[in-house]
C-alpha cells in the first residue's frame, strides 16, 4: 500500500518540479527547452505573450514588471530583458532576443516570428584562428560548456543562424562565454552579415550584396520574418559599412553610438602619431600595415574583478561630475574633475595607411573615431597619422624634385662618361655627358623627380657631378699618355 501510494503521487510531482525548472530558473537553467536537438530546432506557430523587462541592464536579473511592454511596442536602446513567446499547440514558454541595455530597437511580435535563432545546438570548433577554418569535431562543446574566448570556432544556433568566433589575437580581451547565452542574446552587427570582426571593408561589402540577394522585400514576398530579416541587415551595413560608425561600435557600443548620432553624446580627443615612410613609397604609392597606440575602457569591468579585468592597469581620464557648491547664501552646480572608477588598457591598434604618390613630409591621414576611448561617456577621437619621410642612402628630395649625386673621375670629366641609376621604382635611368664636365656641375634629367598628386605631372631629377682627383698628378698625367 505504501508503495502504490507513491507511485500515485510520482507523476503529479515530477511535473511539479519540471513546471517549478522552467518557471523559476527559465531558458538558463538545466531544462531542456534551453537547446536544440541535433537535428536543429522546429519551433512553429510562436506568438508574442509579452516583453519582460529586467533590471541592472542584464537579462538575468531581476525582473522588474512595471517595465513590461505590449508584444507591437518598440523596445528602445537603455531597456534589458526579453521577449517571451508562446505556442499556439502547447503550454511552452520560450525566451527570444535577451539583450542588455546595448542593443538596437526592436519589437516582440516580429521576435517571436523568429524565435528558432535564439535557440542553442553547440559549439562548433575551428582551426587556423578562423571561424571558418578547418573544422576540429573533436573539440566541439555543448551548449553549456565555458568556451575561452581565444578558441576559434563558432555557435551553432536554430534557423540556420551561426555566431563566428575568430579566436586568437581577436578574443584576447573578451570574457569566456557559453553558446546557450550567446545564441539567447542579439546578434551583433558582423553576425547578422555573415562575417566575424576581423572582416575586411571589402568583404562586408560583398556579404550585404550576397544577403540581398536572398532577403530583399522584391525577393521575399513580403514574408514577415525575411521582411524583418533584411531590415536588420541592412542596418548592420549602413553602420559596418561607414569606417567611424564601426569604430566606435567596436570600440563604444550601439548605445554611445546612437547617442553620438542624436548629438547626445562628445567626442573625445584627437591622437597625433608620426609614421615613418619610406621615399620608395612615396613615389610609387604604398599601403603599408601600422600600429598605433590608443587607450580603451575595458567595457564592463567598472565593478568586476574577472582575469580580463585585473589585466585593465592603466588610468582612465577623469570624469566630470556635477557637485553643489555653497557660495554665501546661494547654492550652485559646478562642474568638478573626479578620478574614473573605470578600469582602462593600452592596446596597439592596428591600421592601414594609404601613401599616395606624390605624398610629401608633414602630409597627415586621419582615422575617424580610432582613437582611445578614455571615457566611457565619450565616442573615440580621431587618430592622426603624420607622415615622416625616411633619409634615403640615395636621393633627397626638394618639393617634387629629386637630387642625388654621382662620382666621375678626373679622364671623364674631361673626355665625357655615361652612368646608369636605379630609380625609386626599380627602372634603370641612362644619362651621360659628352665633352667637359666641370666640379660639381649639376645635370637635370626632366620628368624624372617625384609626381604630384595629379599623376599627368612631374618633377625633375638632378644629378650633381663630383670629380675625383688623383693623388699623383704627374703619375696620372703618365698614364694618360699611354
């Protein structure tokens, strides 16, 4: 009797404790509705119950209900939480789109129409410092695993959509991550194009024109989900696609980014950088690979002391804070100087410097937004690179001329010589002289000097003639008789 007691009561409390699982400890606890099988996931016929609202701009904290928004309201950049979506055939509550307070607007309606992307296979390793790199099975993780950022590979999520990790260098000041919140959150601007942070301009370019193709509203037949698809794409490139708005997305976030574009926000101090060029790539024209050294806040570690935090050890700006001040019998706001309680880095960031032909000493290149961020109340200043031009064992140059300099001897002078130079972009140059040639007289070799930026024009090439005397006039005056 005992035991039929208790098999009576078994089924009752399991789905107690399956309904307390999901309830309480939602998608990141260890129920199964947290990934996908294998075979992917096959969530239909998801529709918006409501957006939940969270606080301290993570969607794991606390819930606060007073900020619960209808499934067609717009979820605006400062707000954390979730959309919470339901089947129409079951009693399953399925979280979409968890997001911090960094994230672009959106709606849950259009969300729970695509709740399948937020939805966790694995971790899928790669090699070669690449997301797509060869392919090391071996090494694949599940969905709760603690991936190292520097790991090359990518998470796999339902619906076909893929978060690229390139790893390497590219993870050195990121914080492990697990798929399940990676698949759960936003996709980042590099994600919804298909491509990975170290993506060059001209595969961004290449991977809008590719997605459009699929995902534009001429193609999809007004689809609500590829419709909402192509909206998100295409603002990934209107930003990816403009050098200062991805620097300060990679460097600041969405949120100062958008401030910045509403005139909410400053933009800080311009950088001044000397780089040393060579006059090989001034006349020919060169992109050359340069470091340039900046200072960043290491986002998120103002109250966090992780490994990639106690790595932050150098001083960040000042902050301006706002303080009352007593002045007789009148109170006022005075703007004070107060030590950062951000953590800061010094990184060496790499940049490509296109010398153009006919560059000079002092020319300047600016990289918007690719300085330090300092603040981060404050978008990145500019980086502004000088051009130095390097000595060269050779030429020197005077404007668009060129000078340089050949030894002849005594009999050459005299009787006539004919040399040959290399010239800056490896052609050889003949020229000579018939008849007397004098100390240091000097021979102009016409459009032979540097060009201008208008390529139809040149400068010229001088030569100065240096005669070698003979230590023995009488014993050469011998030889020359012979």
């Amino acid at each position: 009797e005992i035991l039929h007691v208790c098999d009576t009561w078994s089924w009752p409390m399991m789905w107690l404790r399956l309904v307390f699982a999901f309830v309480f400890l939602g998608p990141w606890s260890n129920a199964e509705t947290d990934s996908c099988p294998a075979e992917g996931c096959a969530l239909e016929n998801l529709s918006c119950v409501k957006w939940r609202q969270t606080v301290g701009c993570d969607p794991k904290g606390s819930r606060e209900k007073n900020g619960d928004k209808d499934c067609h309201e717009e979820i605006g950049i400062g707000s954390s939480g979730y959309c919470q979506c339901a089947s129409s055939s079951s009693s399953e509550r399925v979280k979409a789109r968890a997001v911090s307070c960094d994230h672009r607007p959106f709606r849950c309606s259009t969300e729970c129409l695509q709740a399948a992307r937020y939805r966790c296979i694995g971790w899928r390793q790669t090699g070669g410092c690449s997301a797509d790199g060869t392919r090391e099975p071996n090494k694949d993780q599940t969905c709760r695993a603690l991936i190292d950022p520097r790991s090359s590979g990518y998470c796999e999520c339902g619906g076909g959509r893929i978060i690229r990790k390139p790893g390497c260098v590219h993870g050195e000041w990121a914080e492990p991550f697990t798929c399940l919140d990676e698949c759960a959150g936003e996709a980042s601007l590099y994600e919804e194009l298909g491509v990975d942070s170290s993506a060059s301009e001209k595969e961004i370019k290449q991977a809008f024109r590719k997605l459009s193709l699929v995902h534009h509203p001429d193609k999809t037949r007004n689809d609500p989900v590829l419709t909402a698809r192509f909206s998100q794409i295409r603002e990934a490139y209107e930003i990816l696609g403009d050098e200062g708005q991805r620097a300060i997305y990679d460097s600041a976030g969405l949120q100062l980014l958008y401030q910045f574009m509403s005139n909410k926000a400053e933009k800080g101090q311009s950088s001044t950088t000397e780089v040393k060029v060579t006059l090989e790539h001034m006349y020919n024209g060169q992109q050359i690979q340069v470091s340039v050294p900046r200072v960043l806040v290491c986002r998120g570690c103002r109250e966090r002391q992780t490994e990639r935090c106690r790595r932050c050890t150098t001083r960040c700006e000042n902050e301006l804070e706002h303080r009352q001040v007593r002045m007789g019998n009148m109170i006022m706001q005075q703007q004070v100087q107060v030590p950062s309680k951000e953590k800061c880095r010094t990184e060496q960031h790499p940049v490509t410097l296109t010398v153009e032909r006919g560059s000079s000493n002092g020319d300047t290149l600016i990289f918007q937004h690719r300085g330090g961020l300092l603040t981060p109340k404050k978008v990145p200043g500019d980086v502004i690179v000088k051009l130095v031009e390097a000595k060269h064992a050779a030429f020197r140059r005077a404007g668009a001329d060129l000078h340089t300099e050949v030894t002849i001897t005594l009999r050459e002078a005299l009787l006539g010589f004919e040399r040959t130079l290399q010239h800056l972009d490896g052609r050889t140059i003949y020229f000579g002289h018939k008849g007397v040639t004098k100390p240091f007289a000097v021979m102009k070799i016409s459009k032979e000097g540097m060009p201008h930026k208008d390529p139809t024009e040149k400068g010229d090439l001088y030569v100065k003639c240096k005669v070698e005397m003979p230590e023995d006039g009488p014993k050469w005056l011998e030889e020359m008789k012979r």
